[in-house]
C-alpha cells in the first residue's frame, strides 16, 4: 500500500525525471519553487522503493491549490489525496484537474468539488514531447502549466 510522505531532495529528483515523462516538459524550475514555498504540500507515494505518484501545492490568497498531482493507479491518487487534505488548513481548495482522468474527478467529487472552468491544453507547430497524460490528475494551474 503506498504511504505518502514528505518528499526529501533524492526523492524529489525522482519526481523531476518522472514529471518530465508525465507532462512532456521540464518543469523543474517550477516544482523546486512549489516545494520551497509549501514543503507541508509536497507529497511523494511510494509502494516499497517504486514512486506511485506525487503532489504538489500552493497556499494562495484565499484558497489552497492542489497540483500538480499524478497518481499512477487509483490507489496512489486516493491516498495522495486524502493526504493532501489532511495537510491543508484551508477551507477552500483549488484543483485544475483533467478531465481525461476518471479517478480525480470522481475523488474530487466524493469530496465536494465541483467544476469552475473548462480548460484545454493547447500547442501549436509539432508537439516532439507530448508527455504521456495517463497518470496526471491536475495540474499546476494554467499559468504554470
């Protein structure tokens, strides 16, 4: 059973190298950030030494956000979540879940989220690192990608 833990630096280069195959970028830069700014919101899940998922956040004006989050089975993201709101002080949180994902958004669901706003990720000119989504439950936000 993944348990998920505060991520220490060797596991948060894990994390790096993973994200960079999930999303099909390098968001280093962004997630070092995000956990120096809210190392309480930074979460690794692990079965034994294999990485499972992680999640990041943020604390924001008036809400918490949640992302990104990747899960690579239900398990991992329903413990990662559920994690996450534990760890969160406020009452109000954010997600940009994808919608490709049926266990965030029926984990979201369960938990009294509901939609705000449609987003869709865009590119334009050939896309050589597409990533590969199947794991990813939300994102950072629109305006980190």
């Amino acid at each position: 059973m993944p348990i998920p833990a505060r991520s220490s630096s060797e596991q948060l280069s894990e994390v790096f190298q993973r994200d960079r195959e999930v999303f099909g970028a390098d968001r280093t830069v962004l997630l070092r950030s995000l956990n120096e700014q809210a190392p309480d919101l930074t979460l690794t899940s692990r079965n034994g030494a294999d990485l499972t998922g992680y999640v990041f956040g943020r604390h924001g004006l008036f809400a918490d956000h949640l992302g990104p989050w990747m899960a690579r089975d239900a398990e991992a993201a329903k413990n990662s979540f559920a994690e996450f709101l534990q760890r969160s002080s406020r009452e109000t949180i954010i997600v940009d879940a994808l919608k490709s994902s049926p266990v965030a958004g029926e984990l979201l669901r369960e938990h009294g989220f509901s939609p705000a706003r449609l987003l869709t990720r865009m590119y334009r000119g050939p896309n050589s690192f597409p990533g590969n989504p199947a794991s990813l439950c939300a994102i950072a936000g629109p305006e980190f990608g």
